[in-house]
C-alpha cells in the first residue's frame, strides 16, 4: 500500500533544464568564463546548484571565491527567468490528482536550494497540499542522503518506510532511496538516461507521468 509519494522537484515534476542552463550561463559569462551547451546539463544537475557551477567551469577555476561568484550572478538571473521556459511534464497534474482523489500524501524533496524550491512549487502546483517542500539548505546534507526522505516521513506522522515510495530521475534519487530505506521510482522522461536508473534495482521505472499515474493506481 502506498500512503506517501516523495518526488524531486527537477527532471520529476518539471522540466527545468532550459531555464537552470541559461542561468548557469549567464552567471559564467558574467564571471569571464566559456558557456557550456545546453546538452551537458542533463548531466550536470541534481547536487545541488554549488556542484552545478562546480561542474560548468573549467577544472581550472574551481575555486571557493569563483563558485560564489557565480551563486551571486545566478540567483540575481534565476529569480527573474526560473518559469520562462519550465513547465510540468505532461501528466504530471492528472497524476497529482489520483494521488490526492486517493488520499495519499504528497512531498518534495529536492536538491534545488529552498527558496527555489518553494518558489516553483507554489507557482505550478499551488492547488495541491504537501505535507513538506524540502530542497537544499544550510547546514543539511544533501541528497543522496537519507535525512531529506526521513524529514518528510517526520512530518508524515504515521506513515511508514513500507507505505513511502520515492520518485525521481536521476541516480542521486536512486540513491536516495536506498539509503532512506524506501522504495524508488525512476523517471525515465527526466535528465538521465534508463541506464543510469536501472543499475540501482528501482522498485518500477516508469516510461511516462501517464504510465506513473496507472502504475501509483493499481498499487495504492
């Protein structure tokens, strides 16, 4: 039985890739240094944004003063342009929907910084309740540590690991999953590749939000 669905936010309930590898651009040539394609942020997201800018500039300038400099210029654009281009995946609302006709509770657990977390959170899925919207903040451990997972499960009072699926798109979410004790779902319509989700044994990999809903359904 399924009573808690825990999702990430980016490559999960929206795709973000677009607005997340402007930003990082932005704040790249704001600091002098080359654009990276668009194509490789896939690749470069999901730990959180200071490993992202970590990972887009050259392994030369790598530096604490560099990645803050690039924070600095990235939020500055991020806030203004973060839903220019984002959206939900198709049937990503149909989904939430069951979920809540269903009564299952619903959270986000994510490696995006707090405040853009909530921001995207409240703009595009404002009509559902979430018992938590967790992203990255200071003095946490990010993801793939459990203790993102076991804050939800607090605020879950009564829920179980046993009734707790995990859902996300990337092996870090796999992860995740793993370390929190919890059953995951990989994404296969997010950043990554079914390769990379599959090398974790998930509970189901899922080909679609659509396919996800039938799945989560069937289950409940």
């Amino acid at each position: 039985m399924i009573k808690l669905v825990i999702f990430d936010l980016d490559g999960t309930l929206l795709n973000t890739i677009e607005d997340l590898g402007n930003a990082v651009n932005y704040a790249l040539s704001e600091c002098g240094y080359p654009i990276v394609e668009m194509g490789r942020y896939n690749n470069l997201v999901g730990r959180g944004i200071m490993n992202l800018f970590r990972g887009a500039l050259p392994e030369n300038a790598r530096d604490e003063q560099t990645v803050l400099k690039m924070k600095e210029h990235f939020l500055k654009y991020y806030t203004e342009h973060n839903k220019d281009c984002t959206r939900p995946y198709d049937g990503i609302l149909p989904m939430l929907d069951m979920l809540k006709d269903n009564g299952v509770k619903l959270a986000v657990a994510s490696n995006k910084y707090q405040k853009g977390t909530e921001d995207l959170i409240n703009c595009f899925f404002g009509d559902y309740e979430f018992v938590s919207i967790l992203g990255q903040r200071e003095g946490f451990p990010i993801k793939p540590s459990p203790e993102i997972v076991n804050e939800v499960l607090k605020a879950s009072k009564g829920i179980s690991k046993e009734e707790t699926v995990y859902i996300g798109d990337s092996n870090v979410d796999m992860e995740t999953g793993i370390n929190a004790d919890v059953r995951t779902i990989g994404a296969l319509w997010g950043f990554r590749t079914k390769e990379e989700l599959a090398a974790y044994n998930p509970w189901h990999l899922s080909e679609s939000p659509i396919e996800l809903k039938e799945f989560l359904e069937n289950n409940l």
